[in-house]
C-alpha cells in the first residue's frame, strides 16, 4: 500500500512531538473526522477550479468537522488542539486545495487572536462562536489609497449607532465566511476595526477577484453602506500595528508558508500519479514505462526533496511560532530579541519554501509530454497558485530586511502598509 508525502511527514512530525502536545488520541480522532473531508476536498479541487466553484458546502463540512475549532478548547467545543498538530492538519488541507487555507487564512489568525486575547469577555464571547462553528472572513485591503491611510469610515450616527461605509478589495473568505473583521478609520481619522456579521443591512460581498492563481479563495470586493455595527464588536486601534504576534505578521505569513508546503506535497502526489498511470512513453527514454523511466523517477525524485525542503522550513517557523504564541497568551512580556529572532526565522522560510516551491511547479512538466498539460489535470494550478501565494509580501523586500539584520543588526519590520506614496513622481 502506498503512501502520499502528506502520510509519510504526518508520521514523522507525530513521532518527534513533544509533551506540549494534545495528547495524540486527541489529535487522531480529529484527522480521523477530517481524512475523508479532505479526501473529498482533493478530489474535486481540479474541477471546481476549471468551473470556478465557491463551494461553501466545502466549508461547511470542514466546520462540522471540526477544523475551524482545532485550537478552541474543548469546554468551548473545540478539539484542543496544539498549535504544532494544528499545522499539520492545515498542511494537509492546503495538500488537498491551497485556495480553502487561504480562504479561512483570517478565520485562523482570529482564533489565535481570541485565544491570546487580555479581556476575558471577548475571548469568553469568540470561543463560543468558534466552538459553535462560525467562520471569519476579512475586509481590510483598499485601492487608490495613500499608504497607512484608509477611506473606510466606522462612525456613530445621531443615534449612537456604529455604522460601517465603505469599500474593500482582495476581501479574502467573506464568500465563505458568518463574520467579517473589518479595518477601517473613526470620525477623527484613527485606526478601527470591527467585526460584522455577513447577514447585517448594507453588505455586498463579490466574487471578483481575477488573479490567474488561487482562484477559489473569495477575495474580491466588499462593499458596506451603512453597515450598523454591535458596539461590543468595535475595537480601537486597528488590527496590526505589530505588538502582538498572534495578530502579526508572522502568523500571516506562516499561512502562507503552510498553503505553499500543502502545495509542494500536491505537487509530489499528483505528479507520482500522474507517471505511475502513463503508458506512452519516448523512442529516447530510458525505458518502456515512464515509472521505470529513471530520467523522469530523477525528476520525481528533485520534487520530493522540495517538498521535503519546504516542509524542513515550515516545521521550523511552527516551532519557534508556537512557542512565542503560547508565552504571549499567558501574559509574558515577550523580549525583543526573542521577537526579532521570530521574524528573521519566519522571513527566511519563506525565501526557501516560495522559491522551491515555484521551481518545483514548474520542473514537474518535464515527466511527461502534451498528456501533462490537460486541462483535465489542471497541474497548472499548483504553479498559479504558488506564484499568487508567493507574491503576497515579495520576497526581494523580506531578502532586503534579512540582509540588513546580518549585516546591521536592524531589527525586522513586524508590519507594514501598502497603498500610494503621496507626492510620488
């Protein structure tokens, strides 16, 4: 019986974890739930994106089993799970389709957000809605704005009713989400953010985002007018201003890193596939089958030694990631060098992970001839999608940042704004 490259990492980061695991009962009853979730996932990922399918149902089923709440505690409904065996499962999930990481790539970070959180009220009041079920989408990025400046407005009106206005792009999970967080300015121009429920008055979510990869991730437009807003919902401050880690961008990026080590995975499993049931093969091949072929097993040997890379890189992000998220939610007060250390760590994973990973995207055509390029197979898509993955927070400005710390010790940037530079020529 064969096993995927998924299994086989599965079965090596079970064997080396540690006593701050769950206890791995725990953790194999949830992927238990989730093995035929996933299965389902992955068959249908080639032909939902040929047809460009939102498949809520697709969610839906993921929160039934369970995955939307791995980390919420089990008197709230959740699995319990640790941060470590978390990742795993997201790996996997990103394996069987990277647009449906991505899409819940928000709802992730809030239920880190929520667990770490100071007011006991509103993790109170999280935990139940994640353990419930409920799915977080974002609204954050404009278009046309000046950099660190927003013209989504967040105000009372006459009778104190807090009330959202505005336009959001790349508004990644809303198709798929209950509730939105939103980023946005109050009446005298500071930072806010909110979340909303999607069944409010005044919300308008599209699906028109046209990037050529990760198409299935609902990040498109969003449009609130006149929005009333639960005063309970309502947050000062903004959303990352890189104080709190599980908020920052190292939890972003480490999504990222998950959805491109999914990728490298699918990448292996679909080309081994592919070769195992191809019979015509070259006058100039090596041999009579392309699965004895040793030229094309070479190929499919470099792609597993790229997953393996990306993976060596990904486990090392989540556990230096998971320790700084578990010290931070029980209140310490986190050292800058620990921090920094964080940043350049997850910074260069991403210089390892994205560039196999691209490079391996594109190296898996070179098993097979037309046959590979099927728009049945769709293996196109892992490319589309990593290099869609990849250019979130280019990687020559994170080389830059890791550069300048070995050489100048400058400590990393932990958040950043992107928009128009005013007075730019």
């Amino acid at each position: 019986m064969m096993t995927t490259t998924t299994e086989r990492a599965t079965a090596l980061s079970t064997a080396a974890s540690t006593g701050t695991e769950s206890s791995g009962q725990a953790y194999r009853a949830v992927r238990e739930r989730m093995a035929p979730v996933f299965a389902a996932i992955a068959d249908s990922a080639a032909e939902r994106e040929a047809e460009h399918i939102i498949d809520r149902d697709a969610v839906r089923r993921l929160a039934a089993a369970g995955f939307t709440s791995l980390r919420v505690p089990v008197e709230y409904g959740g699995a319990g799970l640790s941060f470590a065996e978390q990742a795993r499962l997201i790996v996997e999930l990103a394996a069987a389709d990277s647009n449906l990481v991505q899409a819940l790539r928000a709802h992730l970070i809030n239920q880190e957000n929520v667990l770490g959180h100071p007011d006991p009220v509103f993790r109170d009041r999280w935990l139940r809605r994640l353990g419930d079920g409920a799915v977080v989408g974002n609204a954050v990025t404009e278009i046309n704005n000046a950099v660190g400046e927003g013209t989504t407005t967040l105000a009372q009106d006459s009778e104190g009713t807090w009330r959202l206005n505005g336009t959001k792009y790349y508004s990644t999970g809303t198709l798929y989400a209950d509730w939105i967080i939103v980023a946005a300015v109050d009446a005298h121009g500071e930072e806010i953010a909110a979340t909303v429920s999607v069944n409010a008055p005044g919300i308008t979510r599209l699906d028109d985002w046209d990037g050529f990869g990760q198409q299935l991730t609902a990040s498109g437009t969003t449009v609130f007018e006149n929005t009333p807003v639960e005063a309970e919902e309502v947050y000062a401050g903004g959303l990352d201003d890189g104080t709190r880690v599980a908020t920052g961008q190292a939890s972003w990026q480490f999504l990222h890193l998950a959805a491109l080590t999914g990728i490298a995975e699918a990448i292996v499993r679909d080309v081994s596939e592919y070769v195992r049931g191809r019979r015509r093969s070259f006058s100039h091949g090596t041999a009579d089958l392309p699965r004895d072929d040793a030229q094309v097993l070479q190929v499919v040997g470099e792609l597993s030694s790229a997953a393996f890379a990306a993976r060596a890189a990904f486990d090392s992000v989540v556990s230096a990631l998971g320790g700084i998220l578990e010290r931070e939610a029980s209140g310490e007060a986190l050292p800058e060098e620990d921090v920094n250390a964080l940043y350049i760590r997850v910074y260069q994973a991403q210089q390892v992970i994205a560039k196999n990973v691209l490079a391996a995207a594109t190296h898996l055509f070179e098993v097979g001839g037309a046959s590979a390029l099927s728009q049945s197979k769709r293996l196109d898509r892992h490319w589309r999608n990593a290099r869609v993955l990849a250019n979130h927070n280019p990687l020559i400005y994170r080389s830059r940042l890791i550069g300048d710390w070995e050489v100048n010790a400058t400590p990393p940037a932990r958040s950043y704004r992107i928009g128009s530079v005013p007075n730019a020529q």
